[in-house]
C-alpha cells in the first residue's frame, strides 16, 4: 500500500497514527464496504475469498465486529424485511 502512495511504510504508518487510523482498520472498513456490495449474488465463502480472508471462521468473526450478528443471521433477517 505504501509503494502505491509512493511513501515508505513507515511514513504511511506516521500517517496513518496522525491520524488516530490503522491499516488494520482501513482495511476492516474497505471489507466491509465491499461485502454490501457483494451480498447479492455470492454465497459467503466466495465473498469470504474476495476478501482476502484465508478461513471463513475469520469472516464471520469480522461480520460479527460489523453487524453484531453471524452473516447467516443477518442474510435471513435482510430477506424478512
């Protein structure tokens, strides 16, 4: 990511702390973007690997951060409503 920013990963890490934000938590806030638009015609494993998660058990404890519910919940509550 810093090579794309033309930055050492340090200064991408003074960045980044300047601005009370992580990698980590850019990247939990991109998944997350990408899931909503990967919901619809996907199953769960393959949005999982579109992610970058290499287990579905991490997926789902990241979904868990996310909605405060497992993704099969939150599939079945999104269709009841």
């Amino acid at each position: 990511m810093a090579n794309a920013l033309n930055l050492t990963p340090r200064t991408l890490q003074r960045r980044l702390k300047n601005e009370n934000c992580t990698f980590a938590q850019l990247r939990d806030q991109e998944r997350k973007r990408r899931y909503e638009l990967l919901v619809e015609g996907h199953s769960l494993g393959a949005i999982a690997a579109i992610l970058g998660f290499n287990e579905q058990s991490s997926f789902n404890r990241a979904f868990k951060r996310w909605y405060g519910c497992a993704p099969k919940k939150f599939k079945l509550n999104d269709a009841d409503n």
